[in-house]
C-alpha cells in the first residue's frame, strides 16, 4: 500500500478527518498489536 497516494485520494477530507480514517482503516485493520501515537 502507498501511504502517500491513499492520503491524497482523500484530499476532500479536512486532515484530520483523513488521519481518523487511516487509522481506522489502515492501521488497525493491518497491525493487531497495540498502538501508540503520539501527537505534537
């Protein structure tokens, strides 16, 4: 999977709204060990 071209296919999502959707999506569907994400 390109990250980058996923991303930009969901351009007309506001960015967070598109980090809320990979997350959701991408990463929990294709890593099953626990997450963390740290935001600055």
């Amino acid at each position: 999977m390109n990250i980058r071209t996923w991303w930009r296919e969901r351009s007309y999502l506001a960015p967070v709204q598109r980090l809320s959707e990979f997350i959701e999506t991408v990463l929990l569907t294709q890593i099953k060990d626990n997450i963390v994400i740290f935001i600055d």
